[in-house]
C-alpha cells in the first residue's frame, strides 16, 4: 500500500483549509479598511444623531466616500472630546469643522463640504449695532466648548477685549441670553434659527439677530495626522465629493 498518497491528500486538505482561514482573514481585514470612522459634534440643521439621516452635511460625506466604495459610521460626540480623540487617531476623521491654522499642526483638512455664515444673536430689549469688529468690544459673549469663530473675533477673545463663558450646547447659550446673563451669542444663522425654534416661545419672543454676517466661512472634515492612512482618506474623499458636486451641479442645472 502507497502511504503517500493519504498523505497527500492530508496535505492538500490542510492547504486548502489554510486557503480558505487566510482568505476569510483578508477579507475581513479589507473590508474593515473600507469603513470610516467619522466622531462629530451636534449641529443641527447640519449634523446631529437624531437627524434624519444625521443631517445633510452627513449625507454628503457619506455618499463621498460611497461613490468610492467607503463606508461611513458616526460617532457623535461633545465637540472638545470628538476633537481631542480624533486628533489622538481614536478616529478617521472628525466633522465638520472651519479652518484654523493651529488645526494644521495636528489635522489635515479636506476640500470644503459646506458653507455658513455666523451672525451675533441678542435679546430684542437690548438694541444692537456694529459694522466693524471693534464694535463689540466689552461684550460678554456666549460660546461654544471647542468653537473657533474666526481670526478676527478669536483674537477679540485671546486679547480679552471681549469675554466670553462657553457651554456644550447652542441651546445653553440661548437661553442663557433670554436671561440677559451674555450680552451676545455669536452663531451660525440657520443653526441658531433652528435651535431656537426648538425653545418654548417665551424663549423664542425674547431672542433675534443682527443680519450682517461677521464670518461667512467653509467647513472641512478634519483628519488626524496620528493616523497613516490619513492622506489617503482625504484623497479619497476628495473624489468622492469631487463627484458629488459635479453630480449635484448637473442636476440643478436640468430644465
């Protein structure tokens, strides 16, 4: 009797379990490198848990990084703690955020997703004017925990030529000023009309805003240079929004 030939077969039995082991593990392995993992903080209309589809800031970036077959999962989170853990490489990316060149030293930024413009809400008894930033020195301001508000009333900030008390919430600051206990609460227009509407009408009768834009701005989704595929997400993601735009242009554009 041949021994070698059960033998064989032993052998091509193991390789071919072997094959099979080490392909489930490969695949595995590649499709968790196909998923993104995006923390962000709540900002409604633009992004929050509890939007539908979390937002359409969401939506854009997940159909980006779907168009070249990515998958997007969000982890919200307060936005001190989603910056903080994606800058440690915790996360993918964070979202979204305005360009700030202290950023730079730990995240890269990705091609704008979307556009705001931030205007100073204050209580309708107390009348308000300005036309340049200078006119609001003296002012206590309320903020948001981790929110830049651009160069110009940043430094406004740093200098203390105004103050300003920062709390998790836009809500917080809303109704912190229907109690006149801040004089000003800078914050994007459709954000802040939203969170308002959200308030019992006391509130919202006791709140309004100047028209003029101090900050029109893009955001950007942030990656963490902690992270090595990093620069190869924002390229990725790039395209993907590339496409996106060049697909919503040329449906806005039918008759």
């Amino acid at each position: 009797m041949d021994l070698r030939l059960p033998f064989r077969k032993l052998v091509t039995n193991i390789i071919f379990a072997l094959s099979i082991v080490l392909g489930s593990s490969f695949a595995a392995q590649s499709s968790e490198n196909k998923i993104v993992k995006i923390s962000a903080g709540e900002w409604p209309p633009f992004i929050g848990q509890d939007l539908e589809n979390n937002g359409f800031v969401a939506e854009i970036i997940t159909e980006a990084f779907a168009s070249q077959g990515y998958q997007v999962q969000f982890y919200f989170l307060p936005w001190k703690r989603a910056y903080n853990d994606t800058q440690q490489g915790k996360y993918d990316a964070s979202a979204i955020w305005m360009f700030d060149e202290k950023r730079t030293e730990h995240f890269l930024y990705s091609d704008p997703v979307s556009q705001e413009q931030f205007v100073f809400f204050h209580h309708i008894d107390t009348p308000f004017e300005w036309k340049q930033m200078d006119d609001i020195k003296g002012k206590h301001l309320g903020g948001g925990l981790g929110y830049s508000y651009g160069e110009e009333l940043n430094k406004l900030i740093e200098q203390g030529q105004v103050t300003m008390s920062r709390v998790n919430e836009p809500k917080q600051n809303l109704l912190i000023l229907a109690h006149k206990r801040i004089d000003l609460f800078p914050e994007e227009v459709h954000i802040g009309k939203y969170t308002l509407e959200q308030q019992p009408i006391g509130v919202q009768q006791q709140i309004t805003y100047h028209p003029t834009p101090f900050l029109s701005n893009s955001n950007f989704l942030l990656l963490p240079k902690a992270n090595n595929r990093s620069d190869e997400l924002r390229k990725i993601f790039n395209q993907g929004l590339k496409e996106w735009k060049a697909k919503q242009s040329t449906t806005t554009s039918k008759p």
